[in-house]
C-alpha cells in the first residue's frame, strides 16, 4: 500500500472516530437549537440600528449612507433578498447563517490551537466543550436575529481569519502573505475598527515570542491587505457612488470628540462590563479569572502558546469596547467577535482540570445543570432584566447600586452554593479542588444559559436594543403616533415610532438635548406629535431644566402613556398660545 493511500485511510478513519462523530453530533445539536431560538423571534419587530440596516438593504441607493460603514455585509443580506425576497426574515438569515458557520469554524479553531497541546487534554473534548458554551451563551442567541454587523458576519470573517493564519503557518511566505491579505481585505470590506485589531494582537503575540519571521507576515498581510481593500473600495466608489469617504463615515462622526470619549472611560468601562457579566453569566465570568491568570504567568515566565494569541486578542476588543464606546442600549454586540477564542480558552482550560474525573463527579455534574436552570426560571427570571433597569431607567446612583446589587445577589447564591459544594466534595469525588469547581461552575453556567435562552425567545419584550420595552405597548404607541399624524403633518418621535408609523417627520433625540431647538421649531411649523420613551425623558437633563419649553409641551398637547412610550399629542385644533 503506498504512502498517500495509507495518509487517506488514516485521514478517513479519524472522521469515523468517536471523537470526530461527537464533535459533528455537538455541531448539528448546536445549529438545531440555534434555528429553533432565531425562528421563535423571528416574530419581533425590528428596533433600532435594524431599521436602518433593512432600509439600507432594501433601498439602497436611498438609505446607504445611514449606514456609514463599508458595505459586503449589506450586499450580503441583499444577495438574501434576492434568493427570498425582501423581507424581515431574510435579512435575520444574514446574521443566522454566519452564526452558524462559526460553529465548525470554532471546531476548526479548537484543532488548530490544541491539537499538539497534549498537557491540555485532547482537542475534541475542548472543541465540544467550547461549541455548545457558545451556542447556549444568551448573547450568542440573541444575536443569532440581531440585524446588524458585528455580530454575524464580521464574528464569522474574524475567526475564519485567525484559522487562515494557523493554519497556513507551513506555507511559503508570500503564498502566505497573499491568502491573509485577501482574507483580511474581507475583513476590512465588513468593518473597519476590529479586523485591525486582531492583525495587530498577531503581531504583538510573534514579537512577545520573538519570532520575527511571523510578525513580520502578519505586518505585511495587514499592510497588503488594507492596501487591497483602499483599492478595490475606491473602484467600487468609482461605479456606485458609495465612495471610500462614505465608508469612513463612522470615524469622521467620532472625530473631535475624543477628549469627550475619554473622560467618560472609566463610567463606560463599568456600565458596559457590568453588563457584559450578565450576559456572560457569573460562573463563566469566574472562569476566566483562573485563565487569565495562567496567560500572565506564561507571558512573565516567557512561554506563551497558541491559545494566548486569542486571549491578547480578546482583552484588545473588550479593552477598546468597554471603555471607548457605550454600545447601543447597552447590548454589547460590538464585543461578540472576541466571544469565539474566550470561550475556547475556558474550555480549554476546563478540560484540562477534568479530564481524568470519574464517574461519581459527572453524576454530580449533571445534577447542578438542572438544578440552576429550575433556580434562575423559578427564582430570578431574566438576569439582564433588573440591570438593565438599574442602568438605564434611573439616574440615581443610590438606586442604581441598590437594584444592581440586589440582582448580583440573586445571581450569585447559586455560584457560591456550587463553589463550596465543589470544594467540600472533591476528594470523594476524586479531582482537585480547581477540576470540583471548574465542572460545578461550568454546569452551572449551562443550566444558567438554557434557563436564560427560554425565557429571553420567549419574553414579550425587548431583549436586545432597548432592553425591557413591551412589544405591544411599542405598537399601541405607534398607531396613537399614526392615528394623531394626518399624512401631511408632522412628529418628532422615537425612531422606531418614525419607521413603523410611516408619518412624516424626524427623531426626536436631538431636539431632547437641545431645547431652544425644540421651541424655534415648534414656533416655526406645527409638529402634530412628540414621542419619546420614559428611558430618554430622564436622561433628558437639558429639556428637564427648560421650563418654558416643559410649560408649552404642558398647554399645548396631550399626554398618553403606554407602557414606558409617552406620546404627546396637540390638544385639538384650536392655535395654541406661542407656537404653531
């Protein structure tokens, strides 16, 4: 038998090992439960950003600019609409197919990373491990139906790139160079500020290790490849008329501000990962603390692996993320790209404190999983539901501590319950103190997030954008905007109010912030309906301070209220004293 026939039949007996049908079991489990979660929401309106995106795809030589990002993820979701047709639906299965393409890729990654690590226990395991931890994290399902970016296709793009560079580390270097350029030009063509952000954690992680030769092709490929992408988007500029310019948009908007971004790091850093731990959930959170630590001692020790690549990449995107933007309402989407090689390192890590564990500890194991989930259904409900009415439903500080104290609490009784259960039953239960605990909090994390994903597809309300607005007091407010707005009127509302209501006029945020604005218009034309949620009228300190512009709103229009929606309408025909 020669040598190449021999190298097929090994290759085709490892697909038929149990490790490698586990893994293909774990994947088609995984891409089940994610359909059914995106499909059950697929009822939701869109809110937000999303409007913009579905216009942006729909009208495109209309509504391109409002999203001022270079545009394959669009013409991606167009492609969708051109097969299905343009609806809601089709434009979810943007974000839904990416999804579930990251599941093999992570599989893939885990192989990559481990594959020659035999003190971390065999890759399989951690490639399991790690699929179904990110398949069943909350955020990840919430994503799976999220029209927007970050979350989808440029998550899917990322990890694909990072697998490109591992894998092609025996090609020759300009062989090498071409393939990762190309790869990060896609990148880039998707968005702009993250792609570089894993070129540049490739080059710190080879200049850590001294290997010269790699960080140099990893400066190369970022430079060929931006090179690439400043070309072909320019051509494309050339034939479209969405030019290079447009596709920068997003960092003009930001530019001249960035003395504002910085002094508000450090309440952006705490709002956003106060939130991100939730949606992590806490025993994973915990996780990380002991992988951390293991990353910094090998990096002061001089012995850095492959799988701290990915986590100098992670602490890049959480670093800038946290601190530098405050993602919309909260729901940090823009951190999902680093979410692929966080949860593998966990898993790596996991596995390699169980791997020699018994029976008795997976018996204990699998009754902590169920046991979570009947406590979080049973006694704390949606985890994100009471921190993000602390953040952003009062501007108190006291109050804002006193209820995201109480929901830390609640999610933290069963942490500490499994903590010392785990630590008082080690010995018999034949592991380490570190392996009771990394199994007790990894069960309880996936009983935590099955419990979670049930109830979040499940809520009435809102569980991405604008966390905990009723659906149905969102439609009961815009038919009130549709019914108080005759065609040729006008309204300044809330912009999911303005999309779906389909009347004339334009978002109210800017006139909010600036009151002087909101008189000289109402004085310059008649605005026939003023919308805003309760969220935005307490943040609303300017317009809260003016009381002329409160006394006219006051005698000149009628307040109705459904759920957190505050819709004003002009009270009747008759002029009112002031305005039009």
């Amino acid at each position: 038998m020669n040598t190449q026939t021999s190298a097929a039949l090994s290759r085709s007996a490892g697909l038929r090992s149990a490790p490698c049908r586990a893994i293909i079991a774990s994947l088609l489990g995984c891409s089940v439960f994610a359909i059914a979660c995106a499909t059950r929401m697929w009822w939701q309106p869109l809110t937000a950003d999303e409007n913009e995106f579905f216009l942006a795809m729909a009208r495109w030589n209309e509504w391109r600019g409002s999203i001022p990002h270079p545009h394959l993820y669009v013409h991606w979701a167009q492609l969708l609409f051109a097969l299905f047709g343009a609806t809601v639906e089709a434009a979810r299965l943007s974000v839904l197919i990416p999804h579930l393409l990251t599941l093999p890729l992570l599989a893939w990654l885990a192989r990559l990373l481990y594959r020659d690590a035999a003190e971390r226990g065999n890759w399989q395991s951690i490639a399991i491990l790690a699929v179904f931890l990110y398949a069943l994290n909350p955020l990840i399902v919430q994503n799976s139906v999220l029209i927007d970016i970050d979350n989808g296709l440029l998550t899917t793009a990322l990890t694909a790139l990072l697998c490109l560079w591992l894998a092609t580390r025996a090609w020759p270097a300009p062989d090498r160079i071409a393939a990762l350029s190309i790869g990060f030009a896609i990148c880039l063509w998707i968005k702009l500020p993250t792609p570089p952000m894993l070129a540049a954690a490739i080059v710190v992680y080879e200049a850590l290790r001294r290997r010269w030769r790699e960080a140099i092709i990893a400066g190369a490929f970022s430079v060929v490849g931006a090179a690439l992408f400043a070309g072909l988007h320019s051509v494309y500029g050339i034939f479209t008329g969405y030019t290079l310019a447009d596709a920068l948009a997003a960092f003009a908007w930001r530019s001249g501000s960035e003395a504002g971004i910085l002094s508000q790091a450090p309440n952006t850093l705490v709002q956003t990962s106060g939130v991100m731990a939730f949606w992590l959930g806490l025993p994973f959170v915990l996780l990380i603390a002991p992988v951390v630590r293991g990353a910094l001692r090998r990096l002061i020790q001089s012995r850095l692996g492959d799988e701290d690549l990915g986590l100098i990449y992670a602490a890049g995107v959480f670093a800038f993320y946290s601190t530098m933007i405050v993602p919309a309402w909260g729901y940090p989407r823009y951190h999902t790209p680093a979410m692929p090689v966080l949860i593998l390192a966990v898993s790596a890590w996991v596995v390699e404190r169980v791997r020699a564990a018994g029976r008795a500890f997976w018996i204990v194991a699998l009754a902590i999983a169920p046991a979570g989930a009947l406590y979080i259904a049973l006694a704390v409900g949606d985890p994100m539901y009471d921190i993000y009415r602390a953040t952003f439903e009062t501007t108190a500080l006291g109050e804002r501590l006193r209820i995201g104290g109480a929901a830390i609490a609640r999610v933290a009784l069963p942490v500490l319950i499994v903590i010392a259960l785990s630590i008082g039953l080690a010995r018999r239960l034949g592991v380490t103190r570190a392996g009771a605990v990394a199994g007790g909090l990894t069960a309880l994390a996936f009983g935590s997030y099955l419990a979670t994903d049930v109830i979040q597809i499940k809520a009435p309300y809102s569980t991405r954008y604008r966390y905990t607005y009723v659906y149905a007091d969102r439609a009961r407010a815009t038919d009130a905007v549709r019914a108080g707005v005759p065609l040729d009127g006008y309204s300044l509302t809330d912009k999911d109010l303005l999309w779906y209501a389909d009347r004339p006029g334009e978002q109210v945020y800017g006139y909010m912030s600036d009151p002087e604005r909101l008189k000289a218009t109402l004085r310059a034309r008649r605005v026939d309906v003023i919308a805003w949620t309760e969220k935005e009228k307490l943040k609303a300190s300017a317009l809260n301070a003016d009381a002329e512009a409160l006394a006219i709103l006051a005698q000149c229009y009628r307040s109705e209220q459904f759920g957190i929606f505050i819709v004003l309408t002009r009270a009747g025909p008759e002029p009112c004293p002031g305005i039009r």
